[in-house]
C-alpha cells in the first residue's frame, strides 16, 4: 500500500543498428525506463543485459539526446569546450585535432564551424539540439537513447530533427531507443514499438504492423487519439 511500481515485468530485447520505439502516455514508465538503461537508476530486480561485443565501453558507448537542449548546455561553456570534453575524456583525438574534430561534429549535425567559439544562448532551440546530438557522437556511440528528443521545438523544426537523425543513424552505424508520446513521430523514425501502460508493456511488434493491426485496446485508443 502507498507503494507505486514505475516499471513491473519489463522485458525486451533490441537488436543492432534498429530503431526502438517507446510509446505511451506521461506516467507509463518510459523515463524511468530509461534511466535503468543508463544506470542512472537501480532496478530493484532484474537485469540489463548488453551484448559485450556491441557496448564495450559503457560509458563510451551508450549516449542520451535529453528533451530540453535548455538545460543540457552548460550556459558558461563555449561550444567547443563542450565538445572537447568527451574528445578528451575518452581519448577520441590528440589534443592537436580537437578543433578539426570538433567542426567535422558539427557539420554532421548541420552546423559550421564558426560555431565553436560561441556559447549556448546565442542559438536557438533547434540548433542546441543539434550541439546536443553532436556532444553525443563525439563519444563515438553504439547505443543512443532519444528520450522526447523533439518534443520541445516547434514541428518544422522537429521534422527536420527527424531527417537528422535517420541520415544519422545510416553514416555512423548507430542503434536507437527512441522515447517519445507521439506515435506519428514514432512511425516515421522506429523498426519496432514497444507500447507502455502503467509501468507495464501492453504491446509489442514490428513497427508496420503495430501501426496498420494493433492488437491492444490501448494502443487503439493512443492510435485514435
């Protein structure tokens, strides 16, 4: 009594280089899903387990886009010493190519180089994004975990975010565990869903046959809605 479960009976696999939908409404459990994955939170039971092939370095390979670019940009630090810093803590380059390094980054992510000397209130929602994701892939991911990556910018903003990370996904061999709401956005970027209710998975299939046969009333509703 008084005691809420975040998460009860998880489970699911993600294979390599596939995209990973996780839908449901505020409350289901998707964060606190989230932050398991990242061993930021103890489960109280239970295992996650990577494919030690795959995630060889944990810290190194598992990387978060978080939904605010806001408050994930230290507002003190320039752009480049932002991106410097996983470049030098997980020794990606000599100190002599970080500046080269950190421009190739953000020409990845659709920025110039010009950029680097700036800090992070010169640039609009957007386009913090896009340092954000360029940090991330700085630590030469394996995994990347998008949780509401989009969900706070205007929607030609969030399509474009869209094309960025697909275009992404394909250049640096990336897997994905996209977090969101929005089961529009969610069908565009996933290979498969995972639909989450109270904590609990309610549903779980290929991502076109999720969309055009669900088989869970719930997903029905979060379809019509």
């Amino acid at each position: 009594a008084g005691r809420l479960l975040a998460l009860d009976r998880v489970s699911f696999t993600l294979d390599e280089f596939t995209t990973l939908g996780i839908v449901g409404e505020s409350g289901s459990g998707k964060t606190t899903l989230a932050k398991i994955l990242l061993r930021l939170v103890k489960q109280d039971s239970g295992d996650v387990v990577f494919n030690e092939n795959f995630i060889r370095d944990f810290r190194k390979d598992v990387q978060i886009i978080f939904q605010n670019p806001f408050n994930s940009l230290d507002p003190k630090m320039r752009i480049k010493d932002a991106l410097y810093e996983p470049l030098i803590i997980h020794k990606i380059c000599p100190r002599q190519g970080l500046r080269e390094k950190a421009a190739e980054l953000l020409e990845a992510v659709g920025l110039d180089g010009s950029c680097l000397e700036r800090y992070p209130d010169q640039f609009s929602g957007g386009q913090r994004q896009r340092i954000c994701i360029a940090r991330a892939l700085a630590c030469e991911p394996r995994l990347l975990i998008l949780d509401e990556p989009i969900s706070s910018l205007d929607l030609t903003i969030q399509a474009k975010l869209l094309d960025l990370f697909l275009s992404l996904k394909k250049r640096f061999r990336l897997t994905y565990i996209f977090i969101s709401h929005n089961l529009a956005v969610v069908r565009s970027v996933a290979d498969s869903v995972l639909v989450m209710k109270e904590g609990r998975v309610v549903e779980r299939a290929a991502a076109a046959d999720l969309f055009s046969n669900p088989q869970h009333e719930y997903t029905r509703q979060l379809l019509e809605s």
